[in-house]
C-alpha cells in the first residue's frame, strides 16, 4: 500500500528553466497539500487542493509558481525561471478529507537545487 | 511575528534523561494542536495530537495551555532514536481542510 508519492525526489535546474514537482496522494485521499522546506527552517505552507479545485493557495508566490490536480493524474508544482532562491525542499502532503484530525501524510519530498 | 515560535534547539539531551521544550502560538484562534517528528531529510510525521487536558503516550507527554498560547512535549527516558527535530503544528478554526502552520522546529540530540 504505496504512501504519499514523489517524484522526482532529487532536481537539479539552471536559473531561468522550468522545475516539475509530481504528487500522487495516498490511496483514498482527495486532498493535496504542498509545503516548501527551506535549508534550517521550518514547512510553509504553499497551496491546498482538491481534485481539479484550488482551495487555498494563500501561500503561493504571486510569480511563477502555480499548482494543479487534474481528475486524472497526480498534483503538479510547476516552477517556471527558477531562481537560486527556488532551492528547498518541496514537499506533497495527502489526507481522506476536511477534518481536524491533523494528520498529514507526507511523501519523501523533492529536493529542487537551482544552480 | 511568527504564528508558531520554537527555540530551534539544540538540546543535548544524554541517554535516559528527560527534557522538555515548549512552543508559542501567535493566533488565538488556533483550534488543534499537534506535534510533528521530523528526521534528518526526511519527511514529517505525526507524533501525537496534543488535548486541553494534556495527554501522554508512552514517553511522551504534551500540555496545552490556551490562556498563555504555549504548548509543550516533555520526553521522559531518552533514547538515542528520539534524536529528530520536533515540529510544534496548529490548525487556525478557519483554516481550510486540514491545513496546518508548522514551527521551524526544536532540534533534539540524545547522547551516549
């Protein structure tokens, strides 16, 4: 029974290409959740959705990050012209549903390096 | 100022020692309360759920007090394994499906 899902776990891109993070949730599990890691700090909080909706993208740069979870497939984090600044881990997190259960399954992360 | 504060630690802690850390929350409108373990690069995952009446699972206990917006974890007989970074998380009444606010986390090395 296959967690959270990542991929690709490791990226490596140059200032100014496009970065793709991919996440297929739990099985069962209609919500995604993206968080970014900067080295030595804490989550933060990026975007919140469900199938084909965005619920809550209050934490999403303005710019040239955007999100999705298409009915079909897994939950894309598209980075276009990655700055330096870009570099973190990013990390997919699933749940059944809204509750306040609090628990979060995480998957392993993507970590993005921008050269 | 940040909605979820925590010493970033280290706490040196030696083996079978007990220590305790707590946590400051900003929005008194947090509503759930958790703590989260995180291991060197890797991905978080909940430990326990922290109640107004404080609760405890095995070694661990946590207490929430809501007047002075803190909660703590206490860890009694420290093993070498409990070395992670312990994550202080709320969960704001209006926040959207299980969104939750995490601290920058408490970093605990247990030694020899």
């Amino acid at each position: 029974n296959a967690g959270v899902m990542q991929n690709p776990r490791h990226l490596v891109r140059r200032r100014g290409q496009e970065a793709r993070l991919r996440c297929s949730p739990m099985k069962g599990h209609s919500h995604v959740y993206w968080y970014r890691q900067l080295p030595e700090e804490g989550l933060k909080f990026m975007v919140y959705l469900q199938k084909e909706n965005i619920i809550d993208e209050s934490g999403m740069p303005k710019e040239r990050f955007s999100a999705e979870f298409p009915k079909e497939g897994p939950s894309i984090l598209r980075i276009q012209q990655v700055v330096r600044g870009d570099s973190a881990a990013y990390f997919c997190a699933s749940s059944t549903g809204q509750g306040t259960t609090g628990e979060l399954f995480f998957g392993e992360g993507s970590r993005l390096t921008v050269l | 100022r940040k909605e979820v504060e925590q010493d970033p630690g280290p706490f040196n802690v030696p083996e079978g020692a007990t220590v305790a850390f707590n946590c400051t929350y900003s929005n008194s409108a947090s509503q759930s309360f958790f703590w989260y373990r995180q291991d060197c690069r890797k991905e978080p995952k909940l430990l326990m759920s922290v109640y107004s009446s404080g609760n405890e699972d095995g070694r661990f206990t946590a207490q929430l007090n809501r007047a002075s917006q803190y909660i703590s974890l206490l860890i009694r007989d420290s093993k070498l394994s409990d070395s992670a970074t312990y994550l202080c998380v709320v969960r704001l009444i209006k926040a959207a499906g299980n969104k939750l606010t995490f601290g920058g986390g408490t970093r605990v090395l247990v030694k020899p």
